[in-house]
C-alpha cells in the first residue's frame, strides 16, 4: 500500500506540474491576446474620435453657412455654389462616419441632412430650435458610441 501511495503521490505531483506549466502557457496566450484585443480597441476609439471631429468641423461650417443664409433671406442657400458646398461636405462627412459609426450615429446624420437639405431647397423655413435638436441628437449619438 505504500508503494501504491508513493507511486500515485508521485503521479499526482507529475500532473499538478504538468497543469502549472500548461495553466502558465495558456495565461500566457491569453495576456497576449488581451494586449493585442486592447490595442485593436484603442486604436479603434481613436479613429472613431478623428472621424467625429473632422465631422463635427464639417458639421459647424454647413451649419455656419445656413445661419448667414438665413440672416440674408430664406431660401439663400439654393444658391448653386453654397448648396454645392453643403452637398460636397455632407459627402464627405457622411464617408467618415460610414467607415465606422453604427446605424443609430448614421440615421441621427441622415435626419439632420434630410432637414438640412429641405431647408437649402426652400422647401423649409430654417428654424435654428429645430436644427439644435437635431445636431444635438447626432451627438449624443456619437457620445454613445465612443462611450461618453
């Protein structure tokens, strides 16, 4: 009996080293995939941050433009060049964040230009409450998704 004790004593210290090795490998490979997981998603947050910026200084110039047209008379903005202008930079704003912002951040962006869009057309009285509402929408659907 104590030859078979000491053998499975033996036997059982053989596994627990054995299971220490293998738990510190597979520890190993998890803090690994944990930095690599962290870096995808730091970086990620970045170039969502970059995107919503270089949109929201978009944004303020579209909007800048529909305040002086509305200061000058309704329905300014149909104007070829301004409406070209807004149409140019609602392109662009709307490929940045098609790149990586969710459907919520992206409908938010489409009602704001639906409006917008209306307004330039003189389809719309320009009304800067109901613009505000909009905007302020869109960003807090973008708070939402970088996690403000």
């Amino acid at each position: 009996m104590q030859r078979d004790r000491a053998k499975y004593e033996s036997e059982l210290e053989e596994l627990r080293s054995s299971l220490q090795v293998k738990n510190s490998t597979n520890l190993e490979r998890v803090k690994q995939q944990l930095q690599i997981d962290l870096a995808e998603r730091v970086r990620t947050s970045t170039d969502k941050i970059a995107i919503y910026r270089a949109v929201t200084e978009l944004l303020a110039e579209v909007l800048a433009d529909f305040d002086l047209a509305a200061q000058d008379t309704v329905g300014n903005m149909g104007r070829r060049q301004n409406l070209d202008r807004f149409n140019r930079q609602r392109m662009k704003m709307y490929g940045f964040m098609g790149m990586l912002a969710p459907q919520t951040v992206m409908d938010a962006y489409d009602a704001l230009c639906d409006l917008l869009f209306e307004i330039a057309n003189g389809d719309e009285l320009y009304d800067w409450k109901h613009v505000r509402e909009l905007v302020l929408h869109l960003l807090n659907e973008i708070r939402a998704d970088i996690g403000v």
